[in-house]
C-alpha cells in the first residue's frame, strides 16, 4: 500500500485537477470549434448550390429549355457547376424522365424517388447525406400558365455536391489545432506543477515549523498564508497548551506525591531516632511511640492504597468491569460496612429510597466512590450529627445525593476538593485523617461512568454532594 502513497498527495491531487480541467476545457472548445466551423461551411455550400441551381432553373424558363432542344449554354454552364463542385446534375422533365446528366449514366432513365416526388409538388429540397458527404439539392422548374395563372411544373434540377473540399480544409484546421492544443498543453503542464508546488508550500511551512517544536513550552514560529494553515496552527497551539497544562500537572504531582509519602517516613524516622538515642527510655515511652509509629504505618498504607486506585483509574473505561447492579443493595452494604466508624463519630446514617434502582455500573468502583463522600460526611461533621442519604431515578439517571450536618466548605475550596492531595483548611485537615485523593477518585469513576458530580455547601451548616449517572453504561471514553 505504501507504494501508492504518493496517490494521496495533495500537491499531485491540485496538479491533476488543474491539468484534466484544462486538458478538457481546451479538448472541448478544439472539438467544438472544428465541428461548428465545418458545419457551418456545409451549410453554406448547400445555400450556395441551391442559389446557382435556381438560377440556372430561372435560365431554363427562359431559353425555354423544356419546350425546345436542349440548349448548349444551360449544358455548358450544367457541366461548369458540376466540375466546380465536384458532383452531377440531372435534369428531369415533368414525366420523370432524365434529360440530362452531367455523368451521361443515366439519360433516357425514369428517376422516381422521395425527393423527386416532393420537388414535384414544388418544394426546393436542400439535403445534407452524413455518409456518403454529399450535398443534394433539388429544384423545381416551374413556369406561370398564362391563362390559368397557376404554377405549372416543368421539370427538376437534382444536384448533387461533394463536400471533400471542406473537409480537406476542416482537416488542416484540425491539425493547427492540434498543435495549438498540444503548446496549450504543454504550458498547462508548468503552470499546474508551479501552482500545486506554491499551494503546499503553507502546508509545508507549518510542518516543518511543528516538526521543530521540541518542548511544550516553544510557540509555533508561523506566520500562516492560509486560513486554513492558520487554524491547523491554532489547534496545534490549543493542543500544545493542553499538553503543557498536562505535564505541569503531572510534575506536580509526581512532587506532591514524593513529599506525600516522605511525611510519614519522616516522622517514623523521627520516633525511632528518638527512642534510639534515649538511653533509658521507659517502656510507656515505647509504647506510645511504636503507636505512632504504627500510625504513620497506617498513614503510609492509606496514601499508596489511594495512590495504586488512582492509577488504575487512568487506564480509563478499559479497566471497567460494568454490570447491572442493584442500587438499593449497593447502598445499604456500604452504609453497614461504615456503621460503625458513623457510630464512633456518632453520626447518624440515614438512607431514603424512593424507588427501586438497577443501573449499569462497576460496583467495586462505584462502592469505592460512594464511600469515600459518605465517609468524608461523618468525618467533617459535628459530633452528634448526621448524614442522609437520598436514590432516586429517571428513566434515564440515577441520582444519590449525599448530604450532611457537617462542617461545609468554604466557596473559595469547593473548586478545589477534587484535584489530587489538596485537602480542606489546614486547621482541621490535620485532626482529620486523610489523603486529599478521595475525592478525586471519586470524581474520576463518575466521570467514567458518564455521570456528573456536583457540590453544595454552606460553612458551619453541612454540605450536600449530587451524583448522577447513566442507568445503560456508554461505551466509549
Ligand atoms: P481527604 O478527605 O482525604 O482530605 P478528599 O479528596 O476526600 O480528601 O477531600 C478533599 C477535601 O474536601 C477535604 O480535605 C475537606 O476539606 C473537603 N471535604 C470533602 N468532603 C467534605 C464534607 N462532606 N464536608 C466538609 N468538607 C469536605
């Protein structure tokens, strides 16, 4: 296939288009000028012939031709005709009889044909014979009966013409315009192969400009000629920034995700040192340092259980496992499992059905979702308070809303709670245990899903979280 790649250049495209246009236009006018040319001189050859046919029918009447013996001037000036062009003439008395032929074939012959028959009603007939090329004129001799005044018919002139004469000239105008064509065409050739050249030329500019960007943070060095070259540059820009905004984004991540799991190593490090260099340090002192030691440990495996989720969901819908999943059930498992976390905390958990759900979902995502908002409510909430739960469904969605006696979020945070590690006011993200990943996770399956998350929030009074997401699973990312 790649041997007819270069089928699909453009510039070889724009030469074509130019050259067949004009190879064709020129074919065309040169087809069409000789065609009309010829016919033309055909047509007045016919008139020509008809006209000297007339005349000599008007002499006939007047030297009385039919009435008396054939007269040497009209014969003469009959064989002048005929020689002149290139043909016979045939005169015809009233009885259809041939009296005279320029060719001596046919004299003494009764000739009856259409053409006899009609010019004998009077007509001048005028014929055009495509296949054997010649010209055949009739013309009636007619003459006025003195006393009746009517046109008697006398006799016909029949002639034919050759038309060898035109067709030799239409022949060396066909070759002059043949040569004419082929300069047109070989000038066709230079201009097609420049104009194609100089059309891609923008095109090759800006590849060659984009095949030298080797950072993201290099502009494109473009000053585009087309519009089109111009947007082609714009959306490689778009797509540059994305990029950038991309990468920025994973640098920091990949920093925040080295100091992340370096806070818990240090401050093990920190307890062990301690313990170590205590000479006799009491065994309480042990205890509640390898607490917090295990705490840290703790810390460590929450942050790189987030982190390895994370990471399997940007796989994106390829790593899904989606199933029709009853909701209701889903709900109740979860709000048992964090029972007793909610009653530590002595939050009340509180699920409200309005109907029965089955969506298309991956439940252990999913759960894992759902979870992490649920557990966010009994963690930033007041102590006793409570966090309701709410499922209904369109015959399109299913909605969970989420909501809380809580804490709240400030305005200024709720834009940032679902980008990865940031977590709420330093004041009370460092009592409560977290990772700053939950909600990220969270966000990245819904969106998986083809759902959307949504937050509301007032501080000091509680904050309500809103999922909706497709009951038939879209594929597709
Ligand atoms: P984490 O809970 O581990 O800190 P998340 O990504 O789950 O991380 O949440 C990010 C931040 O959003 C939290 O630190 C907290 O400040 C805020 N937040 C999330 N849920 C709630 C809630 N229900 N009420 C108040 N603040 C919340």
């Amino acid at each position: 296939m790649k041997r007819f790649a270069y089928l699909k250049s453009f510039r070889l495209r724009i030469f074509l288009i130019m050259f067949l246009t004009g190879f064709i236009a020129t074919g065309i006018m040169r087809f069409g000028m000789t065609a009309n040319t010829r016919n033309r001189a055909i047509r007045e050859r016919s008139m020509e012939v008809t006209e000297q046919i007339r005349i000599c029918a008007n002499r006939m009447i007047n030297y009385g031709y039919f009435h008396s013996a054939p007269s040497d001037i009209i014969s003469a000036q009959l064989t002048q005709l005929s020689l002149v062009y290139e043909g016979r003439i045939l005169v015809i008395d009233s009885a259809f009889k041939v009296i005279s032929d320029t060719y001596d074939i046919s004299l003494g012959k009764t000739m009856i044909g259409e053409e006899v028959m009609l010019c004998y009603r009077g007509e001048t007939i005028n014929n055009y014979d495509r296949d054997s090329r010649y010209i055949e004129v009739a013309v009636p001799v007619m003459e006025k009966d003195p006393e009746t005044g009517e046109n008697v018919i006398l006799g016909m002139i029949l002639a034919s013409a050759s038309t060898d004469s035109i067709r030799r000239e239409a022949d060396i105008l066909t070759r002059q315009g043949f040569i004419i064509e082929l300069v047109v065409l070989a000038a066709l050739i230079g201009i097609s192969a420049l104009t194609a050249t100089l059309s891609v030329r923008p095109f090759e500019r800006v590849t060659k400009a984009m095949a030298g960007v080797v950072s993201f943070e290099e502009d494109i060095p473009v000053v585009s000629d087309y519009k089109e070259t111009g947007e082609i540059v714009e959306a490689f820009e778009k797509l540059r920034q994305r990029l950038k905004v991309l990468d920025e984004s994973r640098q920091e991540f990949v920093s925040n995700v080295s100091h992340e799991l370096k806070t818990p190593i240090a401050s093990i490090k920190v307890l062990a040192d301690s313990l170590n260099m205590q000479e006799d340090a009491p065994l309480e002192m042990y205890r509640e340092f390898m607490q917090d030691i295990s705490a840290e440990v703790d810390r460590e495996n929450e942050i790189i259980s987030d982190l390895l989720e994370l990471v399997r969901m940007e796989k994106g819908a390829s790593g899904m496992h989606v199933e029709n999943i009853n909701i209701n059930e889903l709900l109740e498992q979860i709000i048992k499992r964090l029972g007793p976390l909610a009653r530590k905390s002595e939050v009340d958990l509180i699920l409200e059905s309005k109907r029965n759900v089955n969506a298309d979902i991956d439940e252990v995502k999913m759960t894992q979702a759902i979870t992490n908002i649920i557990e966010n409510g009994i963690k930033y909430n007041k102590h006793p308070g409570w966090v309701r739960i709410l499922l209904d469904a369109d015959h399109q969605y299913m909605s969970i809303s989420i909501s809380d006696s809580g804490v709240g979020i400030p305005e200024s945070e709720q834009a940032h709670i679902f980008e990865r590690f940031y977590r709420g006011d330093k004041s009370h993200s460092k009592e409560i245990s977290g990772t700053g990943l939950g909600l990220s996770i969270t966000r990245r399956t819904i969106l998986l899903h083809k759902g959307s998350i949504e937050v509301e929030s007032k501080p000091g009074e509680g904050t309500t979280f809103l999922v909706k997401v497709p009951l038939s699973f879209i594929v597709g990312e």
